[in-house]
C-alpha cells in the first residue's frame, strides 16, 4: 500500500520541475527588480527582458534597459539613459566563500547617457547615495560597445557629446592588460570649443600585485591645452600616481573652468609638472615653465574641502618680468612683444595700451575669490624690465574667507627697499582696502637707470598710506584716502631729473623758464601729498638746488586721473631766477605734459605758489630722518628757507 502512494505523490513533483524547467520567464522577476532599481536610483528604471545564466558565475542580463529623468523634468527632455544591454557577472563561489562580492565582467551595448541641467539649475543626473557599508566589490573589466552621451549645462556654457568605446589592447604594450577604454568628446564646454580623448585601461580596478592603470589624456578647450600622461597603483584611492601634467595657453586664468582654481589673467604660458595625491591632496610638483617672459617653478596643492578647497603654493622665478603680473592689479598682462602670443590676445593687449586710463579699470571677481583659500609665496629672483628700476620681487599673498592680505610685497632696490602691504576685505560687494609702503633708502642712481643715460647718485626715502573702498584699482585709489611723502637728498642734475626721468616735452625750455642752469646739482627734494576722496593735494614740494629752490603746489585726481601742477622758482641769490616763469604740469597720469606757464596764468601761478609754500612745515624732520638718517641735505634745506622766512 505504501509503495502505491510515492508514484502518486513523486510524478506531479517531477512534472511541476519539469514544466518550470521548459516554460521556466526571468521576466516574471522584471517588476521586483524594477522596483528594487528605481527605489535604489531615485527615478523610475524599467526593463524588457531579464536573462539570468546560472553556474560558478551568475551572468544577469537587462534588456531594453531604460533610465527615466527624476519626477518634475520636463516630459519633453530625452530620458536620462538607455541601454539596449547591460550584463554582469558575479563569482557567486567567491561571495560564499569570503563573502567578498566579486563582478569579473561588465557589459554595456549601445548606452546612451543624455545629462542635461534646467536654467534653474535642477539637473537629471544627480543620483541618491546608496549611503552602504562594508567591503567595496572588486571590478574586473568593462566591455562597452557604441556607447554615447550628451551633456548640456547652460550655467557652465556647455554642450558637448562623448563616444565611448572599449577595445582590445595594442599588441606592443604591457600596460593596457585586459583592454583599453577610448573615450572622445568634443563641443563647447565653458563658452568655448573643446575636444579631447582619454585613453585608459578597461580594468576597472586592481588587486595590489597587479599592473599600474595606464592614463593617457589630452584636452583642448579654446586656446588651453591641458594633457596627463602616465599610471596610477590604485586608481580607486588615486595612489601611487606617476603623471607628467601639462598646461599652456593664451591665459592661466581659462583654467579656472578645468580646475575649479581662480587665477589671474596673464600672459601666454607653458608649463610641466608631475601630479600626485595623498592625504586628501593634489600636489603639482616640480613645476617648471614660462609664463609670458618670465619663467616659472615650484610647486602647487589643492586639497578639496568644504566650504571652500584650499591651495598652498610656492613659486620662484629667477628672471621675471613685472608686465607679466599686471593681471593681479585687474590690468592687461604682457606687453604686444611678449611670445608665444595669438592674434586675439596681442590685440587685447594693443587695446589696452590704446586706452587713455592708466588704473586698471577691471572689477576684482569677489564671487571667484571666496572660492578657494590661498597660500601664495612667490619670490622673482631678477627684475628684467629696462624701464623699471627694480631688482627682486618677494611677495606673500593669503586669501581667507575671501580677503585678501599681501604682506609682504617687497621690491629691493639697490641696497634700500619699497617694502609694502596690503588688507583688502570684502563686505557689501566691495573691497574695503588698506595699504601703507615704506621707501627706504633707495639709491637713486638705480631709480633714474630706467631713463637711459641718467648719470647720479643720492638717496631716496619717505612712506605712503591709504585706504579705500571699490570693486576695482581704479575705484579704490579714485575714492581712497591718505598721505605719500618722499625724500631724496644729493640728486644728479634738475635737468636728468626733469628731462630724462619723464620724457617731458621742451626740455630745454623748461629749464630756462624755471630760471635754472642746464646743469646744477640737486641738495634735496621733499614732497608731500594728502589724499582726500581721490585728490591728491601738494601740501609741500621743495626741490632744493645751489642756485635756487624749485617749489610746487597743485593737485592729481586719481579719479580722473588729470594732473594740475605747477612748479616755479625761488632764487637762494637775486641773480638766479629773477624772472623766472612758472611751468605747469598737466595732461593725465598716463600721458603727462610739462610746459611754461602762458603770460597771465603764469602771474597767477606764481603768486599762488609763493603764498602756498614760503614755509615747509618742519614737522616732516623726523620722517626725512626716518627715511634718510640723522644727518641729511633735506633736514638742512627746510631749515634754512624757514630761518629766511
């Protein structure tokens, strides 16, 4: 009886095992893992077909897979992505044994990835993080076949598509083990045309005993070439890098859009360095190359952070020339000679030169600013300007929380120095802006050596302060505030000093108006400038010679940037300067002009010159001897006009 009954219960089991094993649909699962996708992505992911083949290794296949744009995108927005097939293969005997998720393959036909982001900024490609834990699986290779995508990104000015494609690798290389991945792009991409191909291993990642991951990338984007060309230990944690990262262009500042870092404008450049990366931080090291006509080594890190990623860096060039840095100040860098130049940028330079404005007009990018704090040391070893009178640059720049302090910025000249430094502060849109500088004892034959035949010796000294609020140069210094004064004792001849040193139209008449030799030695020169709201106002000027003293009163807008000076002449004896005629000083800071004074405004002149400053306040003794020592030409020459006074 009993034997009668397991035929009865066996034959439907092994009927029902049998019609699984024959009408057996991965389809019937579509909705579950559907479902488990779209909860995991955050937007709606559906499939046609599901294939699983079982053994030692799982390979899963997705049909006719599609990746729907989150809720609210526009319906009229191509759909996120699409994928005629995705594959992967798990090693389940792994996962049992080390419980180790190991994926040894990945498939992907026909992907087509369609990023895009709204004028609002909403985008369809940020995913959810999964947020899990534990052992990251390891990758192995990834096969793609015809893969495209299309990115669109209206706040970045981008537009451009990708190819992606995986291949066998070249026959000659031991680097690209288990294939290559080709990917191309080309479009605009920050307002400008870029192309560029990225050519790496398919392995996706590496155990540690296995090959360096080849990278080999180079990009264009307008006129910045940018390549990275050599091999990572552990792609993952991007360690053990062994890359030669190259730059150059027209404009460091176009490199802002590839690497998150604001940098002035400058002049054309070419620089090469080696990129690592540890404890959280990219270092660009051993950098060397030119910028414009200088050239430029050192090293750069940028470690990522919030709310702002940081950059330390330390530069160094041994022959540099000042034109080349004019873009920290907001102005045109270079000059219309610098090389490697193209057409546009040698014409924006030639436009700049054409304008009338000497300040730098252009408004300082708070914005790009505050989006990074900095760590700047830079020392230029050899000023190689003709017409500067520099020899050396150091300079320290901090920016933190976006304000920017420069201390210091120091120029040696001769044996003396013009040591400066700078607080600029953000707060409401504008730089609230503190300068003081100190000229100490500076040799004046390396001051007047940019006229080019300047023969003369003295010693130069004084300070200068200032405080303003802009955007800009320009608007800083044409609403700032506050004082310069400047000594200079045993001069060359008035005539280098008011001929050569400006290039100053009739010369010659200039000096006969005055009433002063052609040659005639200068004791001392005192000036003293207050400024007010933009306008620099002569409080006391004294050019002090043997023969006569040359007095000055008048005034600089910053704001305009128009001269009104007058000099005119005060005899130390009844036959020198008699009859001297006044000379006004005029035009603008960029092109100024020096000529006599006409008939009637010379009369006028004169007087108000002569009433302005019979008497150099003695209060400035102890700053001439601050910037001039103890014992000075200019101490003696104050002295002795206000005893004949």
């Amino acid at each position: 009886m009993r034997r009668s009954i397991w035929p009865k219960i066996l034959l439907p089991v092994v009927c029902v095992i049998i019609l699984l094993m024959i009408f057996w649909n991965w389809d019937w699962f579509i909705p579950v893992v559907d479902a488990q996708a779209s909860a995991a992505l955050g937007r709606k992911v559906t499939m046609q077909h599901l294939h699983v083949s079982l053994g030692r290794r799982v390979t899963v296949q997705a049909i006719g897979l599609t990746i729907d744009n989150p809720q609210g995108f526009p319906a009229d927005e191509p759909k996120l992505a699409t994928l005629a097939r995705f594959a992967v293969t798990v090693d389940v005997v792994e996962y049992v044994s080390h419980q180790q998720l190991v994926i040894p393959l990945i498939e992907l036909d026909q992907p087509v990835v369609n990023a895009r982001q709204l004028p609002a900024g909403e985008t369809n490609f940020a995913l959810k993080s999964s947020g899990g834990s534990g052992n990251p699986p390891q990758l192995g290779n990834l096969v793609i076949h015809d893969g495209r995508a299309s990115v669109i990104m209206p706040s970045e000015k981008s537009d451009f598509d990708i190819t992606i494609e995986t291949r066998d690798a070249p026959a000659d290389t031991k680097l690209f083990e288990g294939g290559e991945i080709v990917v191309d792009a080309h479009g605009t991409y920050a307002g400008a045309p870029v192309t560029g191909r990225f050519i790496g291993g398919a392995l996706l990642s590496l155990r540690a005993n296995a090959a360096p991951y080849p990278v080999d990338l180079h990009l264009q984007n307008g006129t910045t070439l940018a390549s990275l060309v050599g091999t990572i230990d552990d792609p993952r944690h991007f360690a053990g890098a062994h890359l030669k990262l190259s730059f150059s262009g027209q404009d460091m500042a176009n490199l802002y859009q590839l690497t998150g870092v604001p940098i002035p404008s400058t002049p054309p450049f070419s620089l090469t360095g080696h990129l690592n990366y540890s404890g959280g931080t990219f270092r660009f090291d051993d950098l060397s190359g030119r910028v414009g006509s200088s050239d430029l080594e050192g090293s750069i890190a940028e470690a990522p952070g919030t709310p702002r990623r940081t950059v330390v860096a330390n530069l160094t060039s041994h022959r540099v020339d000042l034109t080349d840095l004019a873009g920290f100040l907001g102005a045109t860098p270079g000059k219309t000679t610098t090389p490697g130049q193209d057409s546009a940028t040698k014409a924006k330079v030639e436009q700049a030169n054409a304008k009338p404005n000497l300040l730098p007009h252009t408004p300082i990018n708070l914005p790009k600013i505050d989006i990074a704090d900095v760590d700047l040391h830079y020392h230029g070893e050899h000023i190689i300007n003709q017409d500067v009178p520099f020899d050396d640059l150091t300079v320290h720049l901090v920016i933190s929380n976006g304000r920017i302090t420069v201390d210091p910025l120091n120029f040696s000249v001769g044996t003396g120095t013009i040591a400066s430094k700078f607080d600029l502060d953000p707060k409401g849109g504008e730089l609230h802006t503190k300068a003081s500088i100190d000229f100490h004892k500076l040799q004046l034959s390396r001051l007047m050596a940019a006229t080019h035949g300047f023969a003369g010796d003295g010693t130069v000294g004084g300070s200068a302060d200032l405080t303003g609020t802009g955007n800009s140069m320009a608007t800083i210094l044409g609403h700032g505030n506050g004082h310069a004064t400047l000594f200079l004792q045993h001069g060359a001849d008035v005539s280098a000093l008011l001929v050569d040193l400006a290039g100053l139209q009739m010369g010659d008449a200039v000096l006969s108006a005055l009433g002063i030799p052609a040659k005639t030695n200068i004791d001392c020169m005192v000036s003293d400038f207050k400024l007010t709201d933009g306008q620099m106002d002569t409080r006391t000027f004294l050019l002090a010679t043997k023969e006569a003293n040359i007095l000055g009163s008048g005034t600089v807008n910053l704001n305009d940037e128009k001269i009104n000076l007058q000099l005119s002449t005060q005899a130390t004896h009844i036959s020198i300067g008699s009859f001297s005629t006044p000379v006004n000083i005029g035009g603008t800071l960029k092109n100024p002009s020096v000529l006599p004074a006409p008939g009637p405004l010379a009369v006028r002149a004169g007087a108000a010159i002569g009433l302005g400053i019979l008497f150099p306040p003695l209060a400035l003794i102890p700053t001439i001897r601050l910037g001039l020592g103890d014992k000075n030409a200019c101490e003696n020459a104050i002295t002795a006009i206000h005893e004949r006074h």
